[in-house]
C-alpha cells in the first residue's frame, strides 16, 4: 500500500493552472521559473514529493521553498500592485480605489517607507544559549592564538582548516 500525503494539497483553479502551463511550456521564459511552476503542477497533480524531486533533479527543501514562495510574482513592482489593487477593489468593498495608479501606489508606500521590491532577509536567533555557545567558541579561538604566540601550538601539517556552522547559508 502506497504511503499517504500528510502535507497539504495544493488545489489549482482553471485559470491560476492554464497560467502555470503557459510558463510551463514557453521557451522564453526564466528557468527558475519554469522549474518552480513544474513543481507546482506536479504537486497540484498528487505526485508525491520524493518523485517529484527526482524527477527534477532538485532537492526536498528547495521543492519546498517552491511551494511557499508566492509564484505569480517574484517582485512585486508598484504597477503590478496596482494592477492587483484595481482586480480586488469590488470584491473587498473598496469600489473608490478601483481605478488607482502606480504612481499613487508608489506614493503611498514612501509615505509609509514600504519597500517591496527590495527583498530582506533575516536569521531568527531560536537558540536561547546562543551568547554562551558564542563565547565558548570565541574563547577557544583566543587560547588557539595565544598558543601559536608562544610557540607552545605545533600545528601537525602545513594547512590549518577551522570553520564553523553557517546556519544561514
């Protein structure tokens, strides 16, 4: 018996799949893009992740960064929030906005120094004994260095490797 999807289903509307068919088989079209909207419309298609990322030689977390990332828009520019503001004006209640510009669009996100065709990233610090792992590793760092300053380090051969976790790579 085969294993059941315990994540969620994508479910496609007719248009938002014959958007993503279009990408799908253009040969103008970004590659990154075409990839992320093949994922997409195998995963719409209940093919199972593992497959998936075999299929297209890619790996589970970036299948997975695939299905969060909004796909209709990488950037959002201030024409197309306005074109999005102008298609949902009725259907949110907001009939007085429906004809609304990019440059009002672009004038309102100053004023509230939004900026969203820059994209930021962040690290979240989650471990809570973050500063006293930092100062233990910062500490052997310093004996290290002391020791080569006293001659008292022999270093075993002629290349010396340290690293550390890069958690946000």
């Amino acid at each position: 018996m085969p294993f059941k999807r315990t994540k969620a289903e994508l479910h496609l509307s007719w248009e938002d799949r014959d958007y993503l068919e279009k990408i799908h088989q253009t040969r103008t079209e970004e590659v990154r893009r075409v990839e992320r909207t093949s994922m997409l419309l195998l995963y719409a298609n209940n093919i199972s992740v593992s497959i998936i990322t075999e299929r297209l030689d890619t790996t589970p977390p970036r299948f997975i960064a695939a299905l969060i990332k909004p796909w209709r828009y990488e950037v959002w520019t201030t024409r197309l929030l306005a074109q999005h503001i102008e298609g949902d004006a009725d259907d949110a209640g907001r009939p007085s906005v429906n004809n609304i510009g990019s440059g009002t669009v672009s004038r309102i996100l100053d004023e509230n120094d939004i900026k969203p065709h820059k994209v930021n990233y962040y690290l979240e610090r989650r471990d809570p004994d973050f500063d006293t792992k930092m100062a233990h590793v910062l500490h052997i760092y310093q004996q290290v260095e002391w020791m080569i300053e006293d001659n008292a380090f022999q270093p075993v051969c002629d290349v010396m490797l340290s690293y550390d976790e890069k958690p946000g790579i």
